[in-house]
C-alpha cells in the first residue's frame, strides 16, 4: 500500500513548463501536503483560538486557561506522531524510501524563499505546514542523536550523492568553508 500511494502522480506534484515546485504548490497539491498544513495551531487557523480558549479569554479563568493549553498541546502531540509514523513507514523501505526523501527535498527546496526578508507565500508554505515538517524531521532524528554511539547511522558522504535535490544545496551546505574550499573537497570526494 505504501508503494501505491507513492507511485500517485501527485505524491510530488508534476512541475508545469515555466512553473516550479514551490512550498505553496506542495502543501496545496501533493498527497501529503494538506495533513502538514491543515493540522495545525497557527495563526492561519483563528478559529482554532476560539475553539479552545472562547472568545472572552479575559475572562477565563487561568486553570481554563491551562486545561485547554495542555488539551490543545496534547492534540498537537498526536498530530505530529501521526505525521511522524507516516513519513517513517514510507523512508523504511527501501522501494519508497527515494520518493519519500525527493518529497523531503521539495519541501525544503520549495521554502527557498522563507529566508527572505519579506516572503511571498504564493510561494512558501504555510507556517503550520513547515512547522510540522521540522517536528517530524527532529523526531526523525531521535534515533541517532538521543543516543550515543549511533552517530554511525548517519551517512556523512549523503550532501554529495547524486540526488537531484541534494545537488541544488551544494552551495548551502559549506559549514566552514570558503566556496573554493569547498568545491575543491566535493571534486575529491567524486
């Protein structure tokens, strides 16, 4: 079943001539792109204040007000374990691992621009959508970095693969390096 959902010509939406895949295309369009931004807490979603908190928060009083933070943070909770569970079922094997990381890639790749000044989310996703996505990639991450000893399960030699997304993060990945430092190490390790 994960094969079928991957192999969806939305999982990664087709890019149109002229048009990229941006994060604002990906949340809206790709498979999994609505449950990252459709389940969320930010202020995209006002109602979700009211629902939780009434319209007179003044007047609650400050144990309500605790009861429904814990209420809503305990949702949100589940959320980010289901996202979690999702995107992990789909890395483990390997027939859909690829697709998985392209969709990973896109996302981070389509948010380019969120590190302007002033973004434009006709092209960046929503901050919810990216919200959830860091959670999911941190809880990702807890394999190898709330223990040690596993740092062996990280690929350092990953950044200089082949892969077409990973590719247009070279000149993003130097750490510290000065750009001809760094091409000259990426030839190397070719």
């Amino acid at each position: 079943t994960a094969k079928v959902f991957i192999d969806h010509p939305n999982f990664i939406p087709p890019a149109t001539p002229g048009m990229e895949i941006t994060g604002f295309v990906l949340e809206k369009n790709s498979l999994l792109g609505p449950f990252f931004g459709q389940l969320t807490t930010f202020y995209d979603k006002p109602n979700v204040g009211d629902h939780y908190f009434g319209r007179n928060i003044r007047q609650l009083l400050i144990k309500d007000v605790k009861q429904s933070q814990e209420t809503l943070q305990s949702q949100l909770n589940g959320i980010h374990d289901a996202l979690h569970k999702i995107v992990f079922n789909l890395l483990k094997p390997h027939e859909t691992r690829d697709k998985m990381l392209d969709w990973i890639g896109w996302a981070v790749q389509g948010n380019k621009y969120r590190a302007r000044m002033r973004d434009d989310m006709l092209h960046s996703s929503t901050e919810g959508f990216m919200s959830n996505l860091c959670v999911v990639l941190l809880k990702l991450c807890e394999p190898f970095t709330s223990k040690p000893g596993k740092e062996n399960l990280i690929n350092p030699k990953f950044v200089i693969t082949d892969n077409d997304i990973v590719k247009q993060f070279i000149s993003d990945t130097k750490l510290q390096a000065s750009e001809k430092e760094a091409k000259e190490w990426y030839q190397k390790q070719r």
